[in-house]
C-alpha cells in the first residue's frame, strides 16, 4: 500500500497522501463495497481511472479516523465531494503520481497537488493578477505555488462563477510554509491561511476554515 503520509493536522481534521501504484484491479479491491463508483466509467483514460479509484481509495482509509460507519461519497450539484446527511467536510486532488485528500468533521477544508511543470509559467497570465506577478517573479516553482494556492481555495468555496484571476488573489506570508489568500466577491471578502510544501517534484497547499 503506498500511502505516503496521514497527519493529523488539526484535532478535527487529518491529511493523506498517497503515491499511485497500484492497477485498477488492486484499487477496487481496496475500496469498501458500498463505495460509488459509477463515475469511473465516464474516464476514458487509464491513467485517468487509477487517480480517480486511488483517491478514493484515500477518501476511505482517512475516514476510519472518524468513524466505521459505511458512508458513500457523493458529489454535490457544483461538483463538491461530499457525505450526505453527516458534518464531514472533504477535498480531493490527484495528479498521474500523487493524490491527496484532506477531511473534516468540524471546518470547510480546500485540497491541490500539481506537478512543479514550465506548463504553469506559459498559461500564467490566466490565473495571475499583475500584483501577484511581483511576487511569482517569472519562477516556475513559485508560479505553480500561487496556482495551486487558488485553486485550494476554489475548492474550498466550490463556487464555479469564482475567477482565478479576480476572485482569488495570493500573497506571501511572514509564516514559514503560509500564504495569504483573499476571497474577493460583491459579497465575499475574506482571508485565509494557505499551508504549503513541495512533496516529490510537486507543489502541496491546503487550507482550513477554522473561522
């Protein structure tokens, strides 16, 4: 089993990452029996199925701090993991070699892992505002970070009408491992902390809402 890391990070939330190894095989054999996987069968790729099922297969052995109850995930209309009827907050990322998965029974949690590519660089102007360029400098690690920073709080927010761009702006943190996010809507203005690492030539950020 390649499970790479379960922490506990906070007393009511706990984070997994898991190295994608196994067939698809082994990865349904290690799903519990009353787990949906009806979504599968809309991935073409191979590759594409293995980070599906290998990160839910994480979603699953995370639970087990939480209780043994047999819970299906589902998604929401926005496109959300979630448990029906129970309290526990969930986010999901993969890439073709890594997943992760952060969960909660008590504060919304925001989750994403990309591998560290000049492929952030090229499609910067999308996702970047031109403050946030200072900071980013044209480095293709720091220009991952921010993109990944934001798209943890996208999914945090899970609201489709959010703008990378305009929505979600970044900027570093005196904390060692923090950056400094803004939710920035008519009706939204927040901030949040941004936790970071690099993990395996990829980039690593989650969030909490503890507030």
């Amino acid at each position: 089993m390649p499970l790479l890391l379960t922490q506990q990070i906070t007393p009511h939330t706990w984070l997994g990452i898991w190295q994608l190894q196994e067939n698809e095989a082994d990865l349904y054999a290690a799903l519990p029996s009353y787990a949906d996987v009806s979504a599968v069968a809309g991935k073409v790729h191979p590759r594409r199925r293995q980070e599906w099922l290998a990160s839910r297969v994480l979603v699953y052995t995370l639970l087990r701090h939480f209780t043994e109850a047999p819970l299906a995930l589902a998604r929401n209309p926005d496109g959300k993991p979630y448990f029906p009827g129970q309290p526990l907050q969930v986010s999901i990322t993969h890439s073709p070699q890594l997943a992760a998965v952060i969960l909660s029974d008590r504060h919304e949690v925001g989750i994403d892992i990309e591998l560290i590519t000049p492929k952030a660089l090229r499609v910067s102007d999308r996702f970047l505002a031109e403050t946030e360029k200072q900071f980013t400098a044209a480095d293709e690690t720091t220009t991952c970070l921010y993109w990944s920073a934001k798209e943890t709080l996208y999914k945090l927010h899970s609201q489709k009408r959010l703008v990378l761009k305009e929505n979600l702006l970044i900027c570093p943190s005196s904390e060692p491992n923090v950056l400094t996010g803004r939710v920035q809507t008519e009706n939204i203005s927040k901030l949040y902390r941004i936790q970071h690492e690099i993990i395996q030539g990829h980039v690593l950020t989650y969030c909490i809402d503890s507030l």
